[in-house]
C-alpha cells in the first residue's frame, strides 16, 4: 500500500517493520562508480565533466547522507515509541489478568 493511500497515522504491524539497511544504499553504490579512477578511463576524445558538476554531484551525495542520516534517526525514534507503546499495552493487559486488581476493583465497586 502507498505512503498517500496509508495516511500519516498507519503503523505497520510489528513483524512487518523493518530496519534501514544502510548497505542498500544509493550513495555508496555512486561512490564507488563515481571514484577517481572511473574518470581515469576517459578516453583521450572524451571531455571530463565541468567542475560545477562534480561540485554538484558531491553536494547531492553530501545531503543525500545528511536524508539517510536523518531518516534512520526518525526511524529508530518511531520504533522506540512504538515498543514503549506496546509494552504498555502489555503491562495493561497483564494487570487486567492479575487477580488482586480484580478483587481491589470489585471491593471498590461494593464498598460504594
């Protein structure tokens, strides 16, 4: 399901989420195409690029990494919610179970 057709508040399941692999990346699969040695191979005819394209192409890998960045933090705080969340979920559900709360409750309940 798209982003758009999920909405800001669609939490995917637990077993559904997943972590960023930062080996998946496209910034170090360019990198390692757009090393020094891949403009030694030029041939002779060719024209290297201007300067202002490799200035440009390094401050698009360079934000690229600060968006990476960025996103794995949000990430890992989201998932930091989402456990706590769910972990006080658990807590509720196992003092619903327990008991003592039960019968504080319906002492409570009769003592009105």
């Amino acid at each position: 399901m798209s982003a758009e057709r999920r909405g800001s508040g669609f939490i995917a399941p637990a077993e559904q989420r997943t972590r960023i692999d930062r080996s998946r990346s496209t910034l170090k699969s360019n990198r390692v195409a757009d090393g020094p040695s891949s403009h030694a191979t030029l041939d002779s005819d060719q024209h290297a690029l201007p300067l202002s394209y490799e200035i440009e192409r390094t401050r698009l890998h360079a934000r690229i990494a600060a968006l990476e960045d960025a996103l794995e933090t949000s990430e890992t705080r989201r998932q930091a919610v989402i456990d706590q969340y769910e972990r006080l979920l658990a807590e509720r559900a196992e003092s619903s179970r327990s008991p003592s709360n039960s019968q504080s409750l319906l002492s409570r309940l009769v003592d009105r």
